[in-house]
C-alpha cells in the first residue's frame, strides 16, 4: 500500500506578544489599595490631567476604548475606596488606570486548535470553505484562554489566514442571566447539595431565576432554618452560589472582530486556565446547527471538564458538567445525536478512550471502553484530538498516542456509524509525528489537535507544534480510510 500523502502547510500561527488585554489590576489587599487611592486622591487636577493624558498617549492605541475600560474599574473599585468623595472624570479614568494592566494572552503559547466551518459563508469562492479556529493562548503564570481567528480553505486545500486584528478584548456578563429552576436542582443533586436547606432555597424561586435572586432566597432560607448547622449550611450555600456562578453568560459587542475575542479564566474552577476547547459545529435534530465545545478549567490542583455552547460566536454559555462519567481530560462530543442519544467520548483513566451516551448534555453517567494502546508510538497513553467527523465509511477520530521519550503523534481510528462503541478500523502508524522543524517548543516532541474537518476529499488537521505554535495539514481522506486495519 502506497504511503498516505501528507501535506503541511507553510502557514504557522506563532504567539504574538503584543496581543495584549486590558485586566484588573487586584492587589494584595484592600488596605493597600486603599493607600493607592489617597495618593491619586492628593494629587493637584493639573497633576492629574497630566498623568491620564499620558496613559492615554502610552496605551491608547494597544486598547479598544480605554477610556470606557479604565471607568470600568473605577466603577469595581470605587465602594470600597473613597467613601462617597466627588471626583472628576479625569481623576476616576486616572484611578481606573492604576487598577489596570495589560496581560499578553499568548506570550508563551498559541496552539492546540480546533477547526469548525465559519456562520457565515457568504461571498466564500466556489469549493471554499471559511472557518474558525479556536486556540489555547498561554501566558504569564500558564494561566490559559481562547483565542480565535478565521480563514479560507480553497478548493485545492490551500489555506488563507484572515490578518487578525491588533486588539483583545473580554466580553460582559450578561446581565440577569437566568437559571432553569429544575436543572438546577438536578445539579444541586449531582453535587450531593440537595437537602433541606436547599429544598428551601428553590421553594422561594420562580422557575427561571437570576443570580441575585438565588442570592437573595438563600439569605431567606438562611434566617428561615435557624435550627440548621450554621457551618454546615454556610458551606452549603457557598457550594451553590459556585455552582451557579460556574454556569453563566457571557457576550461581545456585536461590531468586534472575531480575533479580537478572548474567553478569559473568571470562575474559581477556572483561576488557572482553560485548557483545550473541542468545538464542533453540532447538528440537532430539528435540522438546526449551534456550536458546542468541551474545555478543560483549570484551578491549579484540579481539572474539570466543562461545556460552552455558542450560536454565533459573540454570546457564549459557560455550563457545568455532572456526573461519575466527567473525569480526567479529553472530552469530545459527537455531532449529532446517535439513536436518540447526545454520545461523547473520553479518557477518564488518563490512558485509554471510552465512549458515552446520556439523554442531556450537562449529565454523563455511564461509559464504555472501546481502544487500548496497541501500537508502541501510543504504549503510554491515547486520546482523542477532537470530535468524530461523519464520513460514509463512519465516524472518523483523529487521535493522538504518547510513545518513547513522551513523544506525542497523532492518528486516527474508525467507529460504526450506528453503533460507536465498535471500532471498525486504526491506523497503525502515525499520520503526523513530529518533524525536525516541529520538535522544540514550550513542551518538546509533540504534535496535537483538538478538531479537524473534512472538506473536498481532503481532510484537514490544524495542530498544535510543540505546546508552542500552530500549523495544519492535508490528508486525501480516502488514503486514510484505505490505510485502516
């Protein structure tokens, strides 16, 4: 058999240091923050309009409308420093400002994307395709985000990158963002939160409810069981309130550019990073598309897989996931449902790939084992690089496989169509493994992906170099399904 041709890409996307976001500046404690306050609080006006004007002429080109930013957080910090005092709008943007930095989101690290077809198609040449591209961006403290860029693949493969802009931004919480009542309660359950005191809490909630109403039924619940173990129910309620703050919305103005959007680390589950998004463009069954994607949150000791879920890719759902099936890293949903059932797939032992079915997708209680390491480029450990692509030959996952010298390659297998807990075919070789150009970066000798897509015969993987840049390759699909054994 002919070897399979693989073509790579001479576009890279390499980590661009002056892709930089303004964040909260959060010092070590509110008392020093309050002596920062003072001192820009004793400075003369003329002082202060000489000092804004130079934030302004030093960081008004690296930020999107940083006056409005650096109000902002004069808003967040105000309360708690000044005590109701008069100021000037120059002195709040001046106060703001010192409550401010800069963080270079990909500085260390833009890699391990993911590849889904864009919304929009419009004006794209006969037998192209525009598509988004999801990135783990990796900076100062290794905390991680998501970045985003576009691009053309034409006819014949080739690959066209849009130029991104020179701006990051981070969207808003939506305001008001409501919670469904029963699902909820079937979290709260999950997470073993369910008792009297939060049988309470929900009895004094409508069934859509926001955040400050939930705040505020368990302030009542709180003064209506006396009785309850105050520690005990202190513990609880902090519990929901992380519950729900984990599940929440987030949304860009709609007048920014795609790769001007950054999903930034906000919850506590997250503090660390959030780690290797898996989108998939996910068909239901009414014959409406919307995207979903799996992560990874981070919080520097635990890892937990979680959910976001976007139609349009400027307002974005963070959702929780639950259940015994939810462990270990590497979750990829499939996209489409299988017999009626949402099917996603797994590593839950850090070391082989399971399969799982559930009737909705925040709950995921069973799993079902399907490959072992077989072959020695993948004796340590396998994974998936992402969600099952559908081909008439059956589900097509690229994989990955960890051999001698924790070298990471990339392959792939083959499901049934009907029934994806039978493998129908593997590669027995690796597709890509590191080549001399590929093999130092932030973390050496590894290639890796977290979605690829097939369009035109060909299939197309955008990967991650090194734990340090991206690049992609061009597989004629049919040589890959000729090639399983």
């Amino acid at each position: 058999m002919k070897p399979i041709e693989v073509t790579r890409s001479t576009v890279t996307l390499d980590p661009d240091p002056t892709h930089v976001l303004a964040r909260p500046f959060r010092l070590m404690s509110d008392r020093r923050s309050t002596k920062i306050a003072a001192r820009v609080m004793a400075l003369p006006e003329s002082k202060v309009h000489a000092l804004l004007e130079g934030v302004r002429a030093e960081f008004g080109d690296r930020q999107l409308k940083i006056d409005e930013f650096l109000r902002r957080r004069f808003d967040e910090v105000s309360l708690s420093l000044l005590n109701g005092q008069t100021l000037s709008e120059e002195r709040k943007l001046l106060l703001g400002g010192y409550f401010t930095h800069e963080y270079s989101l990909e500085a260390a690290a833009l890699f391990n994307p993911s590849m889904v077809p864009h919304l929009d198609q419009s004006d794209v040449p006969p037998g192209s395709l525009r598509f988004i591209l999801s990135l783990r961006a990796t900076a100062e403290g290794h905390v991680s985000s998501i970045a985003f860029r576009s691009g053309i693949l034409d006819a014949n493969g080739k690959i066209t990158m849009d130029l991104p802009s020179r701006y990051s931004i981070e969207p808003m919480q939506v305001p008001n963002a409501t919670f469904e009542k029963s699902l909820f309660a079937r979290k709260l359950q999950e997470l073993r939160l369910m008792g009297d005191f939060n049988r309470e809490v929900l009895n004094g909630l409508p069934d859509a409810f926001t955040m400050e109403e939930l705040r505020a039924s368990i302030s009542r619940a709180a003064k209506q069981l006396p009785d309850l173990e105050q520690q005990t129910t202190k513990s609880i309620a902090r519990q929901t309130l992380m519950l729900a703050s984990s599940n929440y919305e987030v949304q860009f103005t709609p007048e920014s550019c795609l790769s001007e959007r950054v999903l930034f680390p906000v919850t506590p589950s997250q503090s660390n990073g959030i780690e290797d998004a898996r989108f998939v463009l996910f068909r239901k069954e009414d014959g409406t598309h919307t995207y979903y994607a799996t992560y990874t949150a981070y919080d520097g000791k635990m890892i937990l897989p979680q959910f976001i879920e976007t139609s349009d890719f400027l307002r974005f759902k963070f959702i929780t996931l639950n259940g015994p099936a939810v462990e270990n890293k590497g979750m990829a949903l499939f996209p489409r449902k299988i017999n009626g059932l949402y099917a996603m797939l797994g590593r839950q032992d850090a070391e082989n790939i399971y399969v799982m079915f559930s009737d909705h997708l925040h709950f995921w209680h069973t799993m079902q084992l399907i490959l072992e390491p077989v072959f020695p480029w993948e004796f340590i450990q396998l994974g998936n690089c992402g969600s099952p692509i559908e081909t008439g030959a059956g589900w097509l996952v690229i994989s990955h496989g960890v051999g001698p010298m924790r070298k990471y390659c990339i392959g792939a297998f083959l499901l049934d169509r009907d029934d994806p807990t039978k493998v129908i075919g593997r590669l027995p070789e690796p597709l890509i493994e590191p080549n001399a150009n590929e093999r130092d970066g932030y973390v050496p000798n590894v290639v890796y992906s977290c979605g690829s897509l097939v369009h035109g015969g060909l299939l197309v993987i955008p990967y991650g170099i090194s734990d340090y840049a991206t690049t992609f390759a061009t597989i004629p699909l049919a040589q890959v399904l000729a090639a399983m054994e």
